[in-house]
C-alpha cells in the first residue's frame, strides 16, 4: 500500500465519482468546490440512514454535496436522496432472522434489529439507548425480537466488547456458513444482513444506475465492513488507523479524520485539475 504521496501523480485522469461514508464528509465541508467540479458524482456509504432514511438522510445528504443515490445498511436499501423512496432492498427473510435471532438469544448480547426503516430493541435499557445515541434514532421495545418479527429486517446489529464480536462473528459465520454477510463495522458492533448485501454490492448498484463503471471510482474506509466496497471500486484507500485487514487491500492510505485526510485528497485533487478548492 503507498502513502497518499505517492499517489497523487496519478490522479488527475482516472477518477469519475467518490465513495465515502458519511462521517467522512465532515471532512471536506470547508471545500468551496462542489464535489461534482472535482471528480464527480459523490456516492455516499455506510453511516447515510443517520435518523433515518425517509425522513432525514436526503436533505442531509444533499448538504454534503451527495449527488448520487444513497447506499444505506451496509448495501441493503439504496435510496433517491431526492426524496428518500427505495430504489432497491435486500432484507433478510424472517425465517432466517428468526434463526439468527435464537442464537444470538442465546449469548445474551444486546441486539438490535431494523424493520421499514425504524430501530427495535427487546427492551429500551442502557445498551439500547447507548447504540440509539450514536444513530441518533428511537428504539422501539417489543420484547423478545423472536416472538415479535414478522416482517424481513434490513439487517441485525448485536453490540458488545470487541473480543466477544470478533469470536461471535466467528461462531456465526460458522453456523450460517454463507447464508449471511457478517462484519464489524465498529469494532464493538457485529452486522448481519444478506449473503449478498455489502457496500461493494450497493457501488456496484449505483454505478450501473449511473452508468458509470466502478473502476473510475475511487473508495475510502476504515473497517471491515468496508473490505467489498474498496475491491468493488478501481481506487481503494485506507483511512487513518484503518483495520489491518483492510489496510492490507488498500491501494494507498490517507490520514486520519483528525488530519482531514479524504478532504486533503481532494483538494490535491482539485489542484491537479485545474479546480480552485479553497475555502469560501
């Protein structure tokens, strides 16, 4: 993997949109120029159903310079950031959350389960409102979740010490055995969603809708879970202290948020093409 450095020489004709999670786009607030003058559509991943889908991400989106549709649930819901309508969902069937369900009922880890687009817990306690916080959404209380799911859920998200989500990702890869996608997006948080729901997944969905191809595309992330989107897209970066395993894919790596590394690269960037990217 090289340093950004050495990266720069060659940049200026390869890349077509950007793929990044929200908490990133703090980063290149202060940028005067639009992301679209720049490098094209910004394709945003990951953190995007912040408050929620319907009612929140679009306009929020839209004040992140996001012009492209919204990939949220890890590739489960790609959504119009116009309006927040569905243009795709991959849930996984009750059955199947129901299996998922029992087990981890089992290890007594606190779970956390979404259905439409709203959070629901067994029961609101500390956990539940800990994990909500960092959302900034409602959890609903519906008791046990087995008993209670009758609709498909757009993903399970069990959170606990770090150790404990790494061997449980272990146990549940083994149990399911490809039946699902499970990774940490956090390391205290363990997702489970459909077998073929990823962030790669949902670039590829978009750059087709697009009509763009992913290996004009350059990718930023630093977890596990982002491990299909930086093989998905042409460019993958690693972020500040990114997980080792992802850093080992990465194409190049780049700061930090503490040291604006995605708005650094952009505005070299910008530089390279001629673009004044100064703050305004």
């Amino acid at each position: 993997m090289n340093e950004f450095s050495n990266f720069r020489a060659h940049v200026p004709g390869i890349l077509k949109a950007l793929a990044v999670g929200i908490p990133a786009g703090f980063l290149f607030a202060w940028l005067h120029a639009p992301i679209p003058w720049m490098i094209g559509p910004m394709i945003a991943v990951a953190a995007v159903n912040l408050f929620g889908v319907r009612m929140h991400s679009p306009p929020y989106a839209r004040q992140l310079g996001i012009t492209a549709p919204l990939i949220c649930y890890q590739g489960a819901l790609i959504a119009d950031v116009a309006d927040g309508s569905w243009l795709l969902h991959r849930p996984v069937p009750v059955a199947l959350a129901k299996e998922v369900l029992r087990e981890l009922r089992e290890t007594g880890e606190h779970v956390n389960l979404y259905v439409d687009d709203e959070l629901y817990v067994a029961q609101v306690d500390e956990q539940a409102l800990a994990y909500a916080r960092h959302g900034r959404l409602t959890p609903h209380p519906v008791g046990d979740l087995v008993d209670w799911i009758s609709e498909p859920t757009t993903k399970i998200v069990v959170v606990g010490d770090p150790g404990r989500m790494d061997d449980l990702g272990s146990r549940l890869r083994a149990s399911f055995d490809g039946r699902l996608f499970i990774a940490k997006s956090l390391p205290e948080f363990l997702e489970v969603a459909e077998p073929d729901v990823s962030k790669g997944s949902g670039l590829h969905w978009v750059c087709e809708h697009l009509g763009i191809s992913a290996a004009d595309v350059v990718a930023f992330g630093d977890n596990q879970n982002d491990r299909e989107l930086l093989l998905e897209a042409g460019h993958g970066g690693a972020a500040g202290d990114a997980d080792p395993t992802l850093a080992a894919l990465a194409d190049f790596s780049v700061p930090g948020p503490a040291e604006d590394g995605v708005a650094h690269f952009l505005s070299a960037l910008a530089e390279a093409r001629g673009v004044d990217s100064a703050p305004g």
